[in-house]
C-alpha cells in the first residue's frame, strides 16, 4: 500500500509540475497586441525591419497593435538613435519612424524603401 502511495504522489508531482510549466508558457507566449513575442515569425519579421533599416540592433518584435501593422519591430541605429517598422502580416514593410520613450512611433513616418 505504502508503496502505491508513493507512485501516486510523484506521478502527481509530475503533473502538476508539467501543469505549471505549460501554464508559464502560454502566459508568455505573447499573443496579445503590444507584448513581446519570440519565434520564427518574429524572427522573419525582425530579418525583414533590419533589412529596410540597413543597420542597427534588434530591440523586440511586437505583435502590432495599431491596427494597421502585423508587426511592429524595434532597432537602435548605430547613432543611437531607435526606428520602429511596421509590417503587415506578409512581412512587407508599411513604414517606419523615430521610437519615442512609449513605445509608438512618432512625429512623421518614413516611407517604405
């Protein structure tokens, strides 16, 4: 008996761990306009904004939540200064401009190359 007791336990330790971790996945997956997201369409959608801006270093990829753009990609220049493109669900890019402090792009928008 003691010993089924045992199996019972770790196998529901088991569970309930792999729970945890599932569940600590989904909350970062980053599906939501606005968070952060990681895989090979952010990948693509970062490969893309780096190409149109020529330079620079990759800050985050974004879901968009402008309700234009699919993606919203964060690079600093090497002159410091940071340029956020917008793409559309087919990784074409609808524009890019000057990130402010928040997060949206400001002021006038740069036209697609």
């Amino acid at each position: 008996m003691k010993r089924n007791q045992t199996i019972v336990i770790g196998a529901s330790a088991l569970v309930l761990a792999g729970l945890a971790g599932g569940g600590a996945a989904w909350a970062t997956a980053g599906d939501d306009a606005g968070e952060r997201v990681t895989g090979a369409a952010a990948d693509r959608a970062a490969k893309a904004a780096l190409s149109h801006v020529g330079a620079g270093t990759l800050e985050g990829v974004e879901r968009g939540d402008d309700g234009r753009s699919a993606w919203e990609v964060e690079i600093t220049r090497p002159d410091g200064s940071t340029v956020e493109v917008q793409l559309d669900a087919g990784f074409a890019v609808l524009g890019a401009g000057p990130d402010d402090a928040g997060g949206e792009t400001g002021g006038a928008e740069e036209e697609a190359r």
